[in-house]
C-alpha cells in the first residue's frame, strides 16, 4: 500500500512505529535511537515529495492510505450526526451528510466518502455520487439555511457515477440544483479538496465562499486519464494530459480557483491524519471568522461574483 519510491519510508515508519511501543512499555534506552529514525524519516520525506510532477500528485491524492472525510469529521468536529436518504429513491452511501458541532458552534457537513477495504469501498460505490447523494446533500443545505449554520464540505471523488441508472434517475439535474442551491445560500459556505476533485461530481458541493486545498490534492475538470483518451485515445499519455490540465494545487492557486493550499504533514497527508486534520481546522477556523461577520446579503453577491470571475476569455 505505497508508491515505489515511499518504500524507504514504510521502512522507516515501520522502525518508528516499533520503537515507540517499547518506550511505552518503559525501556527508555531507545529513545535516542527513535529520535535518530524520526529525524530521517523527516528530512527524507521532505526531499521525496519536494518536486513531484502533476501525475506524481495525482496518484498521492489517490493514496489508499490518504485520510478520507470521515477521518477529519472524527478529528475536527464533535457530537456529528449523519442523516440519510433524499426521500425520493434511497440512501447513497458516496456522500456523508449530516451536523455536528466545530469549536463550540453547530455546522453542516457534506462530503465524498470512498470507503477502506474492499466492501466498504463497493458499498461507497468508491466516492462516486449517485443523484440522491446530491439530493440527500441538497437537504442538508437547505437546513443549514434555515437554522444558520454555517456549511463545511470535504471534496474527494473522481467524479459522479456515470452508469445507467444514474442517469435515469437524473444525474446532471441533481449536480446542476446542487451547484444553484449552494451557490445561493445565505450562510457561510467553505470547502475544502481533501483528495480527488473531479469535475461536476466535485462542483456540485464545492460552490463555496472559501476554497481550500490540501497540498497533494487536485481539482479538475476531467481526470488525466479521461483527458488522455479523449485527446490523444493514448493512456500513456497521461503525464502529459496532467501536467496540461494545470490540476495541482499550486496552478489553482496562481489561477484564483482556490483560496488556500494547505501544506500536508511529512510531505503527504497519509502520514499522520490527526495532524493533516488539525491543519485543515486550523484553516476552516480562520475562514469562519472573516465570513460569519458579513451580511447574508453580501455573501450571496461575493460568492457568485467569486465564480463568475474565476478563468480568462476574449470577447470579439
């Protein structure tokens, strides 16, 4: 469960991981030794993933081992209730949604889940949304509306589901109402790509106030797979397609899509979850104080003017 050239670093984790369980166990002659592997461990991984290319991101924001929404709903907030359906069709399990509380204050959470191990990930259908995952969604904003709360979403999806059923049951409709509800909600919005952000399955919850990005993490509108086979119908090419699409988290940021790239801890998140997850509410902290100040007014016509503003195009 590691790229080839995180090998050495399993390796070392693995010395780490062993040496701190017998200093708990009271055998301090060890710590001088953990100390040595724990300092290597950190100047390696930071010359490893210093100057990774886009596909080199992409595949680290794919990481089995990347922490998912769950993992920063348990860290960051408390007391979270999920709820389930968008009384329609049934419940889809590719999106957690439901309200919890964030530094004393209720919130509204959204979020793509793709599960861990074999039969979560199948029954998360792998983080891609079916309509009523949106629906179910759009419920929680609409809450979020009505009882003041601010809404906090977490992107990690490939992209919705593109199969049949999905489609018969009103795919585009469900992301297009998603993105309209939430662009004009009057309550602070923030998001935050935690992994994978692929096209609209990604926009249907990201229409936000603030947008966040993890440092490995990546925001496009097609995977570099998708765009290799549809430009060139060549999957070796999806190096190039990746770095043509300018989907890392420093192109977004040079281009205005993204408000704030947040560093990962050790050079990629999937090294220590809690301290990823205590970087990005360090992040969302900040964002809710600038935006629970403003007039409900105001956030609607910054939001949209946000998104109307984001890209470069030539009239004439």
């Amino acid at each position: 469960m590691y790229l080839e050239y995180e090998k050495k670093l399993f390796e070392l984790k693995e010395k780490i991981e062993n040496l701190q369980g017998i200093l708990r166990m009271g055998r301090r002659e060890v710590e001088k030794d953990l100390r040595k592997i724990q300092r290597e461990f950190r100047e390696r991984s930071k010359k490893t993933y210093r100057d990774l290319s886009p596909w080199d991101r992409v595949q680290i924001s794919r990481h089995p081992r990347r922490p998912h929404t769950s993992d920063y709903i348990r860290y960051i907030f408390r007391n979270f209730v999920e709820i389930h359906g968008d009384r329609r069709f049934g419940d889809d399990r590719s999106i957690v949604a439901g309200f919890a509380y964030f530094r004393g204050k209720p919130v509204a959470l959204i979020g793509h889940e793709k599960g861990r191990g074999t039969q979560e990930k199948i029954d998360r259908n792998f983080g891609m949304p079916h309509p009523e995952g949106y629906r179910k969604a759009i419920r929680v904003m609409k809450l979020a509306e009505r009882f003041r709360m601010p809404l906090i979403t977490f992107i990690d999806t490939p992209g919705a589901y593109p199969g049949i059923g999905a489609e018969e049951r009103g795919q585009s409709e469900a992301i297009a109402e998603s993105m309209f509800t939430m662009g004009r909600l009057r309550v602070p919005t923030i998001s935050v790509v935690i992994g994978e952000g692929g096209s609209g399955g990604a926009l249907a919850i990201g229409v936000a106030d603030r947008i966040a990005i993890l440092e490995n993490a990546y925001y496009s509108v097609i995977s570099p797979e998708g765009c290799a086979a549809i430009l060139w119908k060549d999957q070796d090419r999806v190096k190039e397609a990746a770095k043509a699409l300018k989907l890392t988290a420093e192109d977004l940021k040079k281009l205005g899509v993204v408000d704030c790239v947040i560093p990962e801890p050790f050079g990629a998140a999937h090294w220590d979850h809690k301290r990823t997850a205590y970087r990005v509410g360090y992040v969302i902290k900040k964002f809710l104080k600038d935006l629970c100040s403003k007039d409900p007014e105001d956030l609607v016509k910054e939001r949209l003017h946000k998104f109307r503003s984001i890209g470069v195009y030539a009239v004439g």
